[in-house]
C-alpha cells in the first residue's frame, strides 16, 4: 500500500524511500510489534468474557493442569498483526507475497475451526478429526507444489534442492518435487505446531527464525549479493523479507503476553499458518536444506514425536523420550518450564547463526 507512493516522489521526495526493501521490512517489523502490543490487552480481555479458553489434556506434565482456563486463539492476534503491517508495507502485486498472504488465510482458518471445535466440545481433544486437518494441509502444500512445479521461482534451477555449504551443488528432483514441497510445507506447519507447547517456545523461537529467512530473502532477491554469496537468485522474492520482518514483529509483540506465566496462548489458529509461511519461505527461496537448520528446534521437536510413536508401536511400548514432544521430555526430567524455554531459545539462535555461516562457506 504505502510503496505505491513512491509514484509520487517527485512531488514529494520523502516518498522514495517506500521503495527501499530494508525501510519498509523495518516498518513491517515496528508496525507489527506495535499492532501486538496495542491491541494485545484488549484482546485478551475479550476472550476472557467469551471464556474462550484453554482446555489442558489430562495425561500432559502435571505442571500445565493450572494452565487451564487460560485464553486461546492468539494467533488471531497474531495473523492481525502480520497481515495488516504486511498488507501496509509489501508490494502487493508480488506473487511471493500473495503467496504467504493466501497461506496465513488459509491455515489460520483450518486452526481456527480446529481451536473453535476443541472450545465447543470443551475437551482438547475434541477439535477436526487428524485425517481432515492432515488432508486439508495436503491440498493446500498440493496447490503450492504445483504452482512452483510450473511457475518455479528460478526457471533456470527449477526442480532442485541446493546443498548447504556447498559451492553449487544441487540435486535434480523432476517429478519427485511434489512430494518434496508436501514434506517441506506440511512438516514445517506441523513441526511448529508441536513446539507450541510452553510458554514463550513457539513465538520466540519463530522471531529468530522469521527474522533469519527475512536475511536470506533479501539476499535472493539482490542480483549483485545472491551472485556475490552464490544463492540462488529469485526475482522478487526480496519482497519476502518484508512479510519474514513483520512475522518476527508480530510474534515478538505476541511473546510479551505469551512468556510465562502466559496470559493467552496461540493455539492452532497462530501455530499452523506461521509454520507454513516458514515452510511457504523455504521453497520460494529454494532454500528448504536451511530451513531444517534454522528450525532445527522445530525439526527436533517433530522428529521426537515420531520416533516416539514409532518406538512404542515396534517396541511393543517401550519409549524413547520421557514425554513427547521433547520439550515436555525436559520438563517431566525436572527443568522448570521456563529454563528449557530459554535454552530452546539459545539453541534457535545458536542455529541461525550456524545458517548464517553457510553465505559464505561454499
């Protein structure tokens, strides 16, 4: 919105600045903190009258039963936030960024019928069925596949996966890219949805995930540095930092009221559509490696899960973890809560700036 302004710099020079990438990712990222921030505390107490709250499931950590009663859908507070600084500041004639708009739609409808289910039966477990949600997760990172399959974002490098610290290596995957991209944009929505397990985890750690991707969607979408740091270049895809710097804003705003003790959580309306913008992110950069790097908490949150299930069903229930997904394996341990917060968070940033590491060894 704020960049078709820029046609007016010669009457008013001031207005050129709209078409810098790095003013308007910093206006993205302070708007969208501000919106948190502003709004945070009357939302709240509007879900309070609703008594749109929490419900705790029973065989969880002891610790979170007084977790209950607490307010939920977040990430509506979340995806407002985000998509009004975004619709504000990004260039909205740009396919990335209709992309990640249609995305947080998309998903945060599918979480909000899945939370508003759980409200209804009043029962955690009372929210769609896993089949529905895992189908519609399939359609959507389907349509998305698809696009990229015949619309990719580098023609030139269309259908491959680039190699981290490598020079140049990439791996032709032709008609195994559809499945490619369902894994990256499925695993990512869920693999944060699995994080959002304590306090401050999940929006503290997508603030240094969103802000690492905006870095690297800014250096895609520069002709000079991606050939300079041998990236993959990505015409338009610049405009993703934008998008990436008002999803860290929004989730840093958010984390003032979600770090312990939380005063409202997130829930599957927030988890599921910021999980897919990462994952949305990766496959538009053609970056998907990274992200397993820079999600690393995300990525060892979900792979705790399944090898807990998968333990249990071949080792006739014998486990791995002490609680899956690993965060609660910390806390059943004996950490406090807000202990193994902090250090998923130091590991998180640990990661990013291992990733970092990889614009210039290669």
């Amino acid at each position: 919105m704020l960049y078709s302004l820029v046609q007016w710099r010669e009457v008013f020079s001031p207005f050129n600045v709209f078409q810098y990438i790095t003013f308007r990712s910093g206006g993205a990222f302070l708007t969208a903190l501000a919106l948190c921030l502003l709004f945070g505390g009357p939302f709240i107490a509007a879900l309070k009258r609703a008594r749109m709250q929490q419900f705790i499931r029973e065989y969880g950590p002891e610790s979170h039963l007084k977790k209950s009663g607490t307010p939920t859908m977040g990430g509506l507070l979340i995806l407002f936030a985000l998509l009004g600084s975004t619709l504000l500041w990004a260039r909205l004639d740009n396919r990335f960024i209709l992309l990640a708009i249609g995305t947080c739609l998309y998903l945060g409808a599918l979480g909000f019928l899945d939370d508003y289910r759980k409200w209804l039966k009043r029962h955690p477990a009372g929210g769609l069925s896993e089949n529905l949600k895992m189908g519609a997760m399939v359609v959507w990172a389907l349509g998305v596949g698809s696009y990229f399959y015949f619309a990719p974002p580098n023609a030139e490098f269309a259908h491959r996966v680039f190699i981290p610290y490598a020079k140049g290596v990439s791996i032709p995957l032709h008609g195994f890219y559809l499945s490619f991209a369902l894994i990256v944009l499925v695993g990512a929505s869920n693999a944060v949805n699995l994080t959002d397990g304590l306090d401050g985890l999940a929006p503290g750690t997508l603030v240094v995930s969103g802000l690492s991707f905006a870095v690297f969607a800014y250096l895609a979408g520069h002709a000079k540095l991606s050939a300079y740091l041998r990236l993959v270049s990505v015409p338009g895809a610049g405009e993703l930092t934008v998008f990436l710097a008002a999803l860290g804003g929004a989730c840093l705003g958010f984390l003032w009221f979600n770090a312990h003790p939380a005063e409202i959580f997130m829930g599957d309306t927030g988890s599921l559509p910021l999980g897919g913008a990462l994952g949305l992110a990766a496959l538009s950069l053609q970056q998907e490696l990274i992200l397993v790097v820079v999600g690393g908490v995300f990525v060892a949150e979900a792979l705790s899960v399944i090898l807990q299930i998968g333990s249990v069903r071949l080792r006739k229930g014998r486990r791995v973890f002490r609680m899956a997904p690993l965060h609660h394996h910390f806390e059943v341990g004996g950490l406090p809560e807000t202990k193994v917060t902090i250090r998923f968070w130091i590991a998180a940033i640990v990661l990013a700036l291992i990733a970092m590491t990889s614009l210039k060894i290669r």
